[in-house]
C-alpha cells in the first residue's frame, strides 16, 4: 500500500519533530515505532478484529501523548482516511479512526513552565484542513446511520474550527450542501442536535455569507423552537448556545435582523425577559447567562447593522419601535432596577438595553418620561428611580449603565432635558434621597450635588455632576435656567444666596483636598479617581457657548485663580490638568464680558503670566493624546460569548478589571467618549485663535487723560497744540511697537508651543511688514490671473472673428466667381448675336438692348449683395478695431498678430487676379 512506500521518510520526519520539541529521544522512538506498527496493522491486517484492536491501541496512545499526538500526524492521516473511504461497511473501524482523529486534535495539557512548546494539535488540525477534499468525507459520514459516526464527525469538525476558522470556513462554504448537511443535524438526537448547535456557533462567527445560508435554511425558527423546548431562561447550556448562534446570525448584518423582525418576530425572544416579580430572588448562574445572553441579542438588534451600511440608521429605528410595541421596557426596567437581588452583571446589561431603546427615538423617549415603576402605593417615576441607582449603585458598571439611560435619554432630546431641569429649583430640607418616591427629580439633584464635604457625599456629588452635564449638554435654554438657581449660603446671616456653580466649584476645591490627602496616606478611594474628573466635565459642558455661565464663574475672582493652580499642579495629573485648560480657554473664548479683570484679555493676561501659554496648550496636547489612547482601549470591549459568558455573569464590579488603572478608570471610558474628543480637537484651535486675537489687537476701553498734559495757564494755543500733536504721535509709535511685539509673541506661542522667543519690537515690526508686503504680492499675483484669463478670453473672440473675416471673404471670393461666370455667357450671347447678324436679313432682336437690360439687373444683384458685404465687413471691422486696443492694453503686439492675416488675404487675392487674368486671356 501507499502507507508502506512512505513509512520510514515519515517517520523520520516525526522522530526529528518530536524530539525537538519533547527533548526525550529514546522515548519518542518508541512511541514512533508503537504509532507505526498500529497503522501497519490497520492497513494492511487480515482479520477484521485484529485491525480494530490496532485501532483501540492508536487511539489510546494517540489521546495519552503529546508526542504520539506529533508522530500520528506525520504518518497516520493517509491510513485512517483511506479507512473513512473504503471501509464504510465496518462501523466499529469507522468509529475507531473518527474517535483517533478526534483524539489527535484534542490538546492535552503540558507542564507550566514550557514555553513556545509546539502543540501537535495544531499541527495536525492543520494538516487534516489543508485538503478540502478531506472536510468534504467529513460532511459525508453526517448522513450515516450510526450514531456515534455523526457525533465524532460533528466533533472533528468544530475542533478543527477552533483551530483553523478562516479555512474551515471557506471550505465548508465550497462544497455543495454543505452547510445544508450542518443544519439538518439540528433535527437529529438531542446529542448531536446539541453538538451540531455548538458547531454552527464557531462557524458563523464573522462570516456573513455563511450566516445568511444558515439564515436561509431556516435557523431562527430552529433556535427559538430549542430554546422554547429547553425551557427558555430556566433552561441550560443548550439555550446559551442557541443565543450565541442567534447573536452571531445578527451581529452588524441588517438584512438578518430584517429577516428576524419579518419572518417570526420579537415575540419569541421577549418572551424570554418575561420574569414573574416573585421569581426575582431565583437567578442561578445559568439563568444569568442565559438572560445576558438574550441581553445581548437586544442590544445587538438596537444597535442595528455596521457602521458601513447605507440603511442602518432605518434599521435601528425599525427595531426599537418594534421592540417597544413589544412592551420590552417594562421587561428591562423590572430586571434593570426593580430586581435588586438580580445578579449586578444583569442589572447593568438591562440598564444599557434601556438607553439604546430610547436613544433618538421621540416615542420611546416619551414612553420612558412618563414611565413608572414599583407597586401600589410606592411607585415612582422610572427616571427618578434611575437616578436612585446611580446614586446608590456601590458597582461601577451599574452606576454607569444607569448614567447611561439618562445619557441616551437627554441626547438630542431638549424638551426631555428642559422638563428634567425645570425640577431643579430648591432642595427639599426635611427629606432624604433614601426616604422614598415622593421627591422631584430636581430635588434629588440638588440635594446630592449639595454635600458636607464627606467622601461618600463627594462620590454622590460627582455622580449628580456627571448627570447635570447630560440635562445642560448644547441646550443653552437649560444652562440659562439652572444659572438661576441660589442656594442659601452655609451662614445665612452673614453672606448672600449662592449661586449653584460657585457652590460646585467649593465641592471641586473639596475634592481635590480630600484627593491630595489620601495620596499622602498611599491610598486612594474607588470614587476619588473619577469625582474631581466629572465636575470638572460639568463645568465644561456647562460653559459652553454660554457667556452668562463664564461670567457667573468668573464673578469670585478665586474661582480664576483656583483653576490656574490646576492648570500648574503637576500632581493633579493629566485629566485634570486638561480639564481645568479647557475650562479656562472657554472663559476665554465665550467670554462676553467688558468689565475689568473679568474680561477675555483679563483671563488671557492671567495665563500668558501664572502658567505660560506654551504650558497651557501643553497640557491640551497631552490630555488628547491621553483620550485617543482611551479611545484604542475602549475599542477593545469583549463581545458576550460562551468563554466569558461566566465570568461577566459573576462580576459584582469591574474594580479588578485589567482597565481599572488610574487613567483607564472605566467611569473615564465613558465620559469621554467620541463626541467630547471632538469637542476638545475643535475648542482648542478655537482657542488658541481667539487668544491670538487678544494680543493682537488693543483693549477697546476708553483712556483717561493724564494731568500733566492739561493746558497751562501761561501755554498758549499754539504751544500746547504742538505738545499735543508730540505727545500722540509718540504714543502711536510705542502703540504699534507694542502691537507688533505682542503678534508676534502671541503667533509664536500659540502655534509652536511655546518655543523661546527673542525678536523685539523692531524685529515684530519687520515681520508685520512682511506680511503685508507678502499679502501685496498675493493681491499682484491674483490680479495676473485674472488679467491672464482675460487675454486667453480675448483671444479666443479675436480667433473667432478671425474665422469669420475668413469666412466673408470666401463668401466674396464666391460672388467673384459668380460675377466672372455671368460675364462669360455675356460673352457667349454677344458672339451668338454677332454670328446672327451675318447670317442675314433676318430680323434679330436688339442685341444691344438685351445686353444693356442683364447688364443692368445683374449689376443691381451684384450691388445688393456687395452692400450686405460691405455692411458685414464694416461691423468686423469695428470689433477689430476695439480688441485691437484691448490688446494693446495688454502689451501685444498688433501688428505681429494681423500680418498674418494680411498675407494670407494678398495670397488669396493674387490668385483671383490670376484667375480673372486667365479668364480675359480666354
């Protein structure tokens, strides 16, 4: 046989193989040998018992040693599939070999320690799937009858697409009915159902045109059959499996989830969210990957398709009307806040599935504004009930996904952000945010932004910050409302009403107080890594193109130099640093104000002088390097799937998350996210602008007359004019030193960096010339080009006439001829009368008379014409007249351009007189 040709090259092949990689030469050889002579009696035995006990033996050895596992690969494939072709008829044999190559696929576990240890199941996952023809055979043995033959063929195959997913892919994908073969194994036993169930998840990952022949044979009615038939939520691993391969059929493919919504519905799958409110305190490990799992298929369905999909958008809004219809949000909001005993991984999930619901979405939002939530009597609004748990919440993803409901609901949304923030008036003083429903929102607001400077009341504030930002974010209607908003001072007697963003900036100096110190004792709370970070995001969104917010700010002139000592305190670290900039940089670019040391020239000079301008726009340059790496890590988000389906069912927090470092806090992730990266990019090229404009350009105040220059009493008229004219011809000159000093500085630190700059005034003057001689230049060249396209204009019209006078002139040339022919049969007819004449005494007409009469009316047709001619000509004439000067104008040279014209006329004309010379010769 074939197996014999080979045997010693191959098993020298797996002897060097293995001893390379287990170090253990004698042992390998052994084992070789074992491996060699098994195969040999497979192939070439007699007795059919003595080839399945061979056969036994293989496959023990075979499941037992990395380096048997090597050793068959090189040499016992060609046997054992040959076994699969031919000898179909021994069921025993064929599970024999199925079970040995299943065996030589299955890793076995090696000593820790080993490192860059070549696995023999990869290599023989390899070599079993470079042979399309060899996955083919096994989609073949799925029509067998036996049933071990189609439980071990649907277990090769999903080893080796754990292994080789692309190429297994593809050439499943290739063969005819192969997926079909796959997808009617789900009909099998239950066993192989489940088995080909777990097959189809690994084979549909990322493979959009296999999931829409799976989608095709009619897998989501498959799917919701087994997981109704399996008990839905309460059911096992088999129903986790069936949301994964669900998920997969869906993930980023509209026309899918199109399919899902037209063919069976969401019925099927809302059903599974439906919990009896007594079955709350009955979540099982299973149970909660399960309903994570369906969590998933909701948020992918809201999501909609990829970002490249021309439709997703109508696809997205499609899903979320329909899953409203389906009542789906009470669902969520009974698993993401009324089922406190609901593991917290479930809460948080369902919590995010509410946000994508209503995101964008005018009914839906109006549905959750006017949602309750909990039972007679104690219900309350479902908003007020999620800023609870975000208050309450002591995991951070559920803080989080409940900051993220009300994120999604104030997007977009101003009237829902107006209703929140017309609630914001006064605290209530006899009650508490744990004391019941019966507080406004805006109430609970307050009272959490208003703390005693205790860390957990700290912790609250920020988490209230960060759900103020949402309601003021680009509604300038709301900023303008919360402004009004005056707190009674900590002493009513001694001080007035505070407003509340000066008391918000007492709670940012508290913060950072309370930071520093934990620093000095080495520790450092959960909370404090992201509670100076939100207010400051607050006081950012708040800010924002709002000039009434900066001079509210800007009223306690600690408030400027407090951000200042941020700006410069190295300690505070890169977010904070960054975000006191850009606070700073907005009191300057939004700054309407005209009032002395509140201005936007006040704020520019008290950073050009307390940190520097080139320290200033440092700390923008490090804090969006610092975003776009938080960016990249936020971009790395593992997708829910059977590997982690346990350990995101058993998180209680993500504190121990590889991401919770000091500046990859997961509340940092989702606060800054794509759209405030864009702010930043934009607000800082709008600042840097704007401050070069202040140094460019004088204070617009008006200066008050210095003593000294009033008139004496013994000056005159005249004298004193003169000392006048002295004086403010000096003070234009130090005037325009100090304009230019102040461009050039301003130009030089905005758009370098901060690089050193020596140059004086002189040097500024210089440069303010250079520009103006260099904008001189550009106006010059500008003007060539209009005055160019004009001569090209010009030209192409005096080409045009040209043509034309060519054209009149042939025309003449024609009439020429015309005129030259009728004098011919003048001719002919004179010489005809005279021939007549001599003939006889026979009357004839008047020759002469005859003659005189053509003469006449062929002169008044050739006058006719020669006047429209010349008519013509004369209007050429003119024109050519005019662009001649418009040349002239524009240095050329005329007569250059008509002498060829004039020659090319004598040409033509010499040969008329050459031709009328011929015709008088005639």
């Amino acid at each position: 046989m074939d197996f014999k040709i080979g045997r010693l090259n191959l098993n020298a092949v797996a002897q060097g193989v293995g001893g390379f990689v287990f170090g253990n030469e004698n042992s390998t050889s052994n084992e070789d040998s074992y491996i060699e002579k098994y195969l040999d009696r497979i192939s070439n035995g007699v007795l059919a018992d003595d080839r399945r006990s061979a056969m036994i033996n293989l496959q023990s050895l075979v499941a037992e040693s990395s380096t048997a596992q090597m050793s068959f690969g090189a040499m016992g494939f060609p046997v054992l599939l040959n076994v699969l072709k031919e000898e179909r008829d021994d069921v025993e044999l064929i599970r024999g070999a199925l079970e040995t190559i299943l065996s030589a696929l299955t890793p076995i576990e090696t000593a820790q320690g080993q490192k860059n240890v070549v696995q023999p199941a990869l290599v023989n996952s390899d070599l079993l799937s470079r042979e399309s023809e060899n996955i083919s055979l096994l989609l073949s043995l799925l029509s067998e009858d036996d049933f071990y033959v189609r439980y071990y063929t649907l277990q090769i195959i999903t080893a080796l697409l754990t292994h080789s997913p692309n190429r297994i892919q593809e050439e499943i994908i290739s063969i005819p009915r192969g997926i079909t073969r796959l997808m009617d194994m789900l009909m099998d036993r239950e066993v192989i159902r489940n088995e080909a169930l777990l097959l189809l998840t690994y084979l549909t990952r990322q493979a959009e045109e296999i999931q829409k022949i799976v989608v095709f044979e009619g897998a989501f009615e498959k799917i919701f059959s087994i997981i109704k038939e399996e008990g839905d939520s309460e059911g096992g691993v088999v129903v986790q499996d069936s949301l994964e391969l669900l998920n997969n059929l869906i993930r980023n493919n509209t026309s899918n989830q199109m399919l899902l919504k037209e063919t069976i519905g969401f019925d099927p799958l809302v059903s599974i969210l439906k919990l009896r409110r007594g079955s709350a305190y009955n979540f099982t490990q299973q149970k909660t990957i399960n309903l994570l799992g369906v969590m998933e298929t909701v948020r992918l369905l809201l999501v909609g398709g990829s970002t490249s999909e021309p439709d997703k958008d109508a696809s997205k809004l499609a899903n979320q009307t329909a899953l409203a219809q389906k009542k789906i949000l009470d669902y969520l909001l009974l698993l993401g806040i009324e089922s406190q005993w609901a593991p917290v991984a479930l809460r948080s999930s369902a919590l995010r599935c509410i946000g994508n619901l209503v995101i964008k979405n005018p009914h839906n939002l109006l549905i959750l504004g006017t949602k309750l939530v909990g039972e007679e009597p104690h219900l309350e609004p479902a908003l007020s009930a999620t800023f609870r748990v975000i208050l309450r919440a002591s995991a951070i993803q559920e803080f989080i996904a409940a900051d993220y409901v009300l994120k999604c609901f104030c997007e977009g949304n101003s009237d829902g952000q107006e209703m929140l923030a017309s609630t914001i008036t006064q605290p209530y003083s006899n009650a508490t945010i744990d004391s019941g429903g019966s507080m406004p929102f805006g109430s609970m607001l307050l009272q959490a932004l208003l703390s005693n400077g205790a860390n957990g009341d700290l912790e609250k504030c920020a988490r209230a910050a960060c759900v103020l930002s949402h309601i003021l974010k680009d509604n300038l209607k709301c900023k303008e409302l919360v402004l009004k908003v005056e707190l009674e001072a900590p002493v009513p007697s001694l001080s007035a009403p505070e407003p509340l963003m000066h008391r918000v900036m007492r709670y940012l100096a508290i913060a950072a107080s309370s930071g520093s110190n934990d620093e000095k004792q080495n520790h450092k709370s959960e909370g404090a890594l992201y509670i100076q970070p939100l207010i400051l995001q607050l006081l950012v969104t708040w800010l924002a193109d709002c000039p009434n917010a900066v001079n509210c700010l800007l009223e306690s002139p600690g408030h400027l130099t407090y951000l200042l000592s941020l700006v410069s305190n190295p300690q505070a670290g890169i977010v904070v640093q960054g975000l006191a900039a850009i606070i700073l940089g907005e009191c300057v670019l939004y700054n309407r104000n005209n009032e002395i040391k509140r201005d936007a020239f006040s704020v520019a000079d008290a950073l050009s002088q307390k940190v520097g301008l080139s320290h200033f726009f440092s700390k923008f340059d490090e804090l969006q390097k610092f975003l776009s790496h938080l960016s990249t890590v936020g971009q790395h988000s593992q997708s829910f799937g059977r590997s982690s389906a346990v350990s995101t069912a058993e998180a209680e927090d993500v504190e121990n998350d590889g991401t919770n470092q000091k500046h990859e806090h997961p509340v940092l992730l989702e606060i800054f996210d794509s759209m405030f990266i864009r702010y930043v990019d934009k607000l800082e090229a709008e600042i840097r602008q704007s401050i070069l404009g202040i140094y460019s350009n004088t204070k617009n105040k008006v200066a008050v007359l210095p003593a000294e220059l009033e008139q004496s009493d013994k000056e005159t008229d005249v004298d004193y004019i003169k000392r006048l004219k002295a004086f403010v011809a000096s003070q234009c000159n130090e005037m325009q030193d100090l304009l230019c000093r102040n461009a050039t500085l301003a130009e030089e630190l905005v758009r370098t960096g901060g690089a050193t700059v020596s140059q004086g005034p002189s040097s500024g003057r210089e440069r303010v010339l250079n520009e103006s001689l260099r904008q001189e230049l550009q106006e010059a060249r500008r003007c060539a080009q209009i005055l160019t396209a004009e001569k090209a204009k010009i030209e192409d019209e005096a080409n045009n006439y040209r043509n034309l006078a060519a054209k009149l002139e042939s025309d003449l040339k024609s009439l020429s001829d015309a005129y030259n022919s009728l004098e011919q049969v003048n001719f002919r007819l004179e010489s005809e009368a005279d021939e007549f004449r001599k003939g006889g005494s026979v009357q004839h007409p008047d020759i002469e008379t005859i003659k005189a009469e053509a003469r006449e009316a062929a002169e008044k047709e050739s006058e006719a014409e020669l006047n429209d001619l010349l008519i013509c000509l004369g209007q050429e004439q003119s024109k050519v007249e005019k662009l001649s000067a418009r040349l002239t104008e524009l240095g050329e040279d005329v007569d250059s351009l008509l002498e060829g014209l004039g020659d090319e006329a004598g040409l033509e004309g010499e040969g008329e007189g050459e031709d009328e010379d011929e015709d008088d010769d005639k």
